[in-house]
C-alpha cells in the first residue's frame, strides 16, 4: 500500500506520484509516467496508460485509485464566440462549479474555480447567493483546466493563461490552489503555463496575500477592490471590515516589492453605488503609490431576476461609465483598461450559469409529477 492518498491522482505533485510508485514496488520512474498520463495526455483511464504495467495499473486500482470526479452539466457559447462556458457537477452531492474558456486576441485563458460557493458573502456576487459548500481539491482545479484545455484543442487553439477568478476565494484554499498552480506550470510538454501567465483574484485576504507574496511561484495577484471608501467597500464586501482598504493596500505593496509584478486591482462599476467621478479620484489617490493595474468592470447584471429579498445591483449607462473611466485617466498615470464583457449572453459572470440552471430545474415540472404527463 501507498502512504499517500491516491484518490485524487490529478492532484499529486511528481515527486509525490514517484513515491507511489516506489511504494507499491515500481520503479520511481513509473510516477513520471503516470504524471505524463495525467497531464500531458490528460487521460483518466489507467486503462489507456499502456506504458504502465498491467499489475501496477491494478495496484493503483486495488489501493483505491481514483482519476476525476467532474462531471460536464452544460456548455455554453457566447454569440461572439469569445467565451465559453463549462458547468460541472461535483459527482459526490456537493454541488456544482463552473469554469470559463476566454479568448482575447491571441491568449486563450482558463477561468478556474477554487471552491464550491463561496463564504465571503459579497454582495453583488452571484455565487455568494449559493453560500459555502466547499474547498475544491488540487486534482479537480486541473479537471477544469483539463476540460478547457480541449476545448482549446478542438478549435486548433491552446491554452496560454490560467486566471483564479471563478467561484470561491482562492486564498482561502490556498494549499490546493498553489498546488494546482504548481501542476499546471511542471506539465511540461503538455500546458506547461508559466507563472507570469498565471493570475490569482482575490477579495482581500491580507494574510493570504503576504503569504502568496513569499511563494515560489510568480503569479499575478489581482484583487477585487470595487470602492473607494471603507463604509461602502464593508457594505458590499463583507471581508472589509476585517481587512479594510488601508491594510490591503499595504499587502499590495508588500507583493510588488517582492514579486516585482504590478498588481492589478479590478473595479466593479454599479449604478449609484461605485461609479461617481469622486470615486473615480479617490481611486486614483488610493493606487498613486502602488505600481499597478487599474481594470475596471461595469457590472454584470445577475440573472435570472433576484427574488425580491435580494439587494439589486445595476450596470450604470455607458454615459456614467465613460464619465468615470475619463476622470480615472486624467488623475493617474497608472494603466486602465476597461472590460468588455465577453460572456453576457450565456450568464459568464461567477455562479451565474449555476443560478440559472437551478432555477430552471426548480420551475421544471418534476417527470413523474400529473403536470408532466397531459398533453
């Protein structure tokens, strides 16, 4: 038997899959091996490993091996053809998560998820409406990555950034985030992404920022700031009141002094609630220090309809949008780039797409119910 657990085989690390091997008496290069399956070929049938011994293969089996547990509930096309969307089911009743395939010019970047829902409670955010189920594992972040990277494939495309910014927040699964990360980068000759091709969102986890910022992995942080005061942020960003903007901030700095990368802050532009031309200046003021970004995102409006309990956030008029993003470039020198929604049409915003699908499966009448059976 293996001392380490094998039931998520997409998640271990090489060394980890060498000791494996070791461990149930094969040569440490049969992990190599079996890592290139995983990740070069991106097969999950050890059935289909016909380098790989027949009776390692079946020691895998009998020690409980196991390759994947994602199953694909929908994919969606935006009209425009510049995202694709993926919806997976957990396959263990916890729920589902969603991944994102954005093409833009000639990047081609895979929109992972971390978690299962998401307990940070943001409110404009529809994965916040499903709460926290859980923490995804390392081997089912590459799953997504796996499933994009084939979608890639069949336009005779292929992936070259990987960006942390669906459901969840990834500095609150840190290890296995890092670990998926590291897996997607050692793919050599198969993804093979760079750190500097990899970008991590986050809400504002000060601690976790710091400690991304020690890590031997060159990613990108961009963080989700979307206001420009303390009593507003708190208010829409519950995170805020334990790591309000003056702390974040400095985490910022801490993570350009010792990464070297700027970082990018993403604004999310709501109608009455962000996107004044006096928050567009105290913006400015708030990031003139910090070698950065500034990306500014007018919002994605939730669909379906909220029921009437739920706060409604509104996209503001392209007039108010153009307003703001004029006054941020004349007061700071710093990069702005505005987001063009490439994903409206098929619900591409976080935990949209898994909000419509269930709403629709609750106002479906159920098969076996007198409803589904008159004609």
């Amino acid at each position: 038997m293996t001392q380490i657990p094998i039931n998520d085989l997409k998640g271990l690390l090489p060394e980890q899959l060498r000791q494996v091997a070791t461990d149930l008496g094969e040569p440490a290069y049969r992990g190599d091996q079996l890592f290139s399956w995983l990740h070069t070929h991106q097969v999950s049938d050890l059935g289909k490993m016909t380098n790989l011994p027949g009776h390692f293969r079946q020691a895998l089996t009998d020690a409980g091996a196991r390759i994947g547990s994602l199953q694909l509930l929908e994919k969606s096309a935006s009209t425009t053809g510049q995202a694709v969307k993926f919806l997976f089911d957990m396959g263990d009743g916890a729920g589902q998560v969603e991944a994102v395939l954005i093409v833009d010019g000639d990047r081609r970047t895979a929109c992972l998820s971390s978690q299962v829902g998401c307990p940070l409670d943001c409110k404009f955010c529809a994965t916040a409406k499903m709460g926290y189920i859980r923490n995804l594992s390392a081997g089912q972040m590459i799953e997504q990555l796996h499933q994009l990277s084939a979608e890639a494939q069949v336009r005779g495309e292929r992936l070259t950034n990987i960006v942390m910014m669906g459901m969840g927040e990834p500095l609150l699964n840190y290890e296995s985030v890092i670990r998926a990360l590291h897996l997607a980068r050692a793919a050599e000759g198969g993804l093979g992404i760079g750190g500097r091709k990899m970008t991590l969102s986050t809400a504002g986890h000060v601690p976790g920022i710091l400690k991304l910022a020690d890590e031997d992995l060159n990613v990108g942080l961009a963080i989700s700031l979307n206001a420009t005061v303390d009593e507003t942020r708190s208010q829409i960003m519950p995170i805020n009141r334990r790591w309000p903007i003056a702390e974040l901030l400095d985490a910022a700095s801490v993570f350009f002094e010792k990464k070297g990368r700027r970082v990018t802050f993403e604004y999310v532009l709501m109608s009455g609630v962000t996107d004044t031309v006096e928050d567009a200046s105290r913006l400015a003021a708030l990031t003139k220090s910090i070698p950065c970004t500034i990306n500014l995102i007018p919002y994605n409006e939730l669909s379906p309809e909220l029921t009437e309990s739920e706060v409604r956030f509104r996209r503001p008029s392209n007039k108010r949008i153009d307003h703001f993003s004029k006054r941020l470039r004349r007061d700071t020198t710093h990069t702005v780039t505005l987001r063009d929604s490439r994903g409206r049409d098929i619900d591409a915003a976080c935990g949209q797409l898994h909000r419509r699908v269930e709403q629709e499966g609750q106002s479906r009448p159920d098969p076996a119910s007198p409803l589904s059976t008159g004609d």
